[in-house]
C-alpha cells in the first residue's frame, strides 16, 4: 500500500511543565511521520530538549513577549504571520484566552486538547493524547496504542561508552513535596544499593536546597542541575534511575534508562512514565490516588511513608539487569 504524502507543517502549543510535556512525546514521534515539520511553543527550556532529543525542528519560547500577546485579545502581528505559515495547530491548554487567540488565527487549521485526560478516568495521559490525535486524523490509526509507548531507538541516547553500569542515580526531588518518598528511605536505597556494589549518585533540581543540606557530608556526589541537556547528559552516563512521581523520572524513562518511580497521591494508571525498562511502585491500595482531586486531598498525606524500601528494591531490580 503506497504511503499518503506528508502534510506540510505542524505546530504545538504547550502550557505544562517538564512531566507533562514528556508525556506527549511518543504523539510528538508519531507527528513526525506525518509531517514534514513539527515545531513547538512551551517552555524556553522543554522547547531546547525536544530540539536536543530530535523531536521538533525549531522551538519557540511560551515566556517571550510576542508570544505573551497570545493571553490577550491582540496578538501582535508577528505572532500572526509566524501561525499563519503552519497547516495545523494544537493546543494543550484549559485557557480560554489562549484557545481563542490561536483560533482566531488558524481558524479551522487548529485543535485543542487538555493537558491532561479529566479526573477519575483511568487512562494513561499518552494513550488519552494519541486517541485524539487519531481521532482528529493527524496520526495513522494502525500503529496500535499500547502502554509501553517505547521510544523509536535512536532517541535512547548514545553514551559514547561513557555508561558506567554500576552506577544508580537516585532523585529524591518532585515538582510537589506530596510527592516526595521520605529522604531518609533514599538514603537507605543509598546504602543497600553500596552493599550490592553499586555507586549511587544523587541528582537534585535548583529548588530543592532542604534536601541538597540534607544530603551533605559523607563523601556523596550530588549533581544540582538547572539545565535539562546536562541532565540528559548525566542520564548517558548511568546504568539505573530510582526517583519520585517527577518530570526527571519522566525523562529517565524516556531515554530508555531502567527506571523506578515511586508513586504516592497520584495514579500510575494517567502518569507513569513511558519507556522500555520502567517500574512503579505505590502504597498499599487501601490508600487511593487523590493528587488531582482537590477535595479528596489529604491535609498531610502520609501514603508514601507506607511504600518499604524492600518494595522500592524489589521492583528496581525487575528492571535494572547490571
């Protein structure tokens, strides 16, 4: 059966952070097989690692003032002319103002999609991302949607020989400290993972200082990173990765390092991260995920102190090989 031809060119807009955005990458891959060019509109730096992984062409930064002009009901002119070169749009996004900005200039050529799938539904963001995009005919239909959502090879970055395969990199950071597994259970993966011969490193994001003093002392490398290709980068050299609900557990399952994500108020079922060698891990089912419920939300969740170190290993090694 002979192939339709590409359609020109494709834009997507994207409000969400770094978890988020990751999530819609394996949709990104299956736009590029019908596009000749995919860019994006989202954060300076997701936009810079989406152009650094391969996956769009050009990226431009949702922060800029041009592009800030979209939240009002006048967008300026080079914001017009830059939207009118493309054949489609999409759009992540719960704004109003934003939806009517780009509809107003893509007119019939432009879709929109919540950043996420409505609470309550037990689909995976990934899976909910690509039914519409099937639905709306921007992707093929026959390339099934199953919950693995591999990346294609050529994005599991190559290391150059410089993985190091016992080397574990341990995240006990989140966007939201509900997320977060206790420290002190880290540091006992810490410990375990040195009595099996594994080096453990710690990664920290800019924010995190509580736990970057708290993790001082004991000859501990501990990379803090602001700046996603480094971290990448520091992926490329690892042999396995066990971190929180975060966007860095996200990128690390991506770029097809054996992954551990820990789990506690939100549900593995919408937002575990996609990747070959990936495994979650989530308190007892008595407690159930309530992140993105707001009057459900504990006060002070306690759920993730019920998830064991001897869990978190157990599973870590279903998927890390050595």
């Amino acid at each position: 059966m002979q192939r339709s031809k590409k359609k020109k060119n494709i834009l997507i807009i994207h409000q969400g952070a770094l978890g988020d955005f990751i999530a819609i990458f394996p949709a990104i891959y299956r736009l590029c097989d019908r596009f000749e060019r995919v860019d994006v509109v989202c954060q300076s730096q997701l936009g810079k690692l989406a152009q650094y992984l391969g996956l769009v062409t050009r990226s431009y930064p949702l922060e800029g003032a041009s592009f800030s002009s979209l939240f009002t009901d006048q967008p300026v002119p080079e914001i017009k002319a830059r939207f009118a070169r493309y054949d489609h749009a999409i759009l992540f996004s719960s704004s109003v103002e934003l939806e009517s900005s780009v509809r107003h200039i893509m007119q019939h050529r432009f879709n929109r999609l919540e950043s996420k799938p409505p609470a309550g539904q037990s689909i995976h963001i990934t899976a909910y991302v690509l039914q519409n995009l099937i639905r709306w005919g921007l992707i093929r239909p026959e390339v099934p949607i199953s919950d693995g959502f591999r990346p294609p090879s050529y994005m599991q970055n190559k290391s150059n020989g410089r993985v190091n395969r016992h080397k574990i990199l341990l995240h006990p950071g989140s966007g939201s400290k509900r997320k977060r597994w206790p420290l002190p259970r880290f540091k006992q993966i810490e410990s375990r993972l040195s009595a099996d011969g594994l080096k453990t490193e710690f990664v920290l994001g800019p924010a995190e200082e509580d736990l970057h003093r708290q993790l001082q002392g004991r000859n501990r490398i501990i990379h803090v990173l602001d700046d996603l290709i480094e971290l990448v980068q520091l992926y490329q050299t690892a042999s396995g990765y066990i971190g929180n609900d975060s966007g860095a557990s996200h990128l690390a399952a991506f770029l097809g390092l054996p992954t551990l994500a820990i789990f506690g108020p939100a549900d593995p079922n919408r937002w575990k991260p996609n990747g070959a060698h990936v495994a979650v891990v989530r308190p007892p089912l008595t407690c159930q995920p309530c992140f993105e419920t707001e009057p459900s939300n504990c006060p002070e969740p306690k759920c993730l102190q019920d998830v064991p170190v001897d869990s978190v290993l157990k599973a870590f090694y279903t998927v890390y090989k050595g």
